[in-house]
C-alpha cells in the first residue's frame, strides 16, 4: 500500500518535518527529535498533519509525558510508524534518562485518512 497523502510532523516551535511522503510505501517509520523548552517540563507535544501547507489538516495532537528533572533543551526522540492501515502510533525513547513514553493522541477536528492510536 501507498500513503495517500503527506504525514507532516509540527513541532512546538513550528517547525514542520515530513515524515511519510505521498505515495511512500507503507508501513512506514520516521524519527524525529523534541526537546524541552525549560527545565522539570512535564510534557512534549507535537501535532500530526495530513497534507502540507495551507491544505494541511490536523489529524492528532501527540502528548508524551516526561519524567521529572529533565533539564532544558533535552532531546527526546520520537518515532513515529504509520500502519498499512494508517493507523499513526507514536514513541517517546530516550536510553540517557530512561525516557519512555507512548504518545497520547487528541484527534483533530476534521476527517482524515490517516488515524492515531
């Protein structure tokens, strides 16, 4: 199966990073790096956009919780896979700190083809 559309990951500081191409083979992963802002953050969020640009739709903000006494600008890796399904999981995992957290999705408001969880 191919992905009928881009899968573009957007960071708290908006940046934006595309993690599954359209028409990329399916089932897919992708890595991408957060990090926090201050230090003892509780949580990193980032939102999962179907389609780039202006068309782009919010398919679900990911929310991985944080242990404490993280110090700023640590860096969490985050691997996203998307199912042949499209089905979008995603996980925080960072050896260093002992770092491991399932994202938890809130959908967005409109209908896409890509589904968290």
């Amino acid at each position: 199966m191919s992905a009928p559309a881009a899968l573009v990951a957007r960071g708290p500081d908006g940046t934006e990073q595309v993690l599954v191409r359209p028409g990329g083979a399916l089932p897919a992963s992708a890595r991408i790096v957060l990090a926090t802002a201050r230090p003892g953050q509780e949580a990193l969020e980032v939102d999962l956009l179907e389609g780039e640009g202006e068309a782009a739709r919010l398919v679900a903000r990911a929310r991985f919780a944080l242990p404490r006494g993280l110090p700023a600008n640590a860096w969490i890796p985050v691997e996203v896979q998307v199912g042949a399904d499209l089905r979008v999981r995603a996980e925080a995992r960072e050896n260093l700190r002992r770092v491991r957290a399932p994202a938890a999705f809130t959908p967005g408001p409109d209908e896409t083809t890509y589904r968290a969880g």
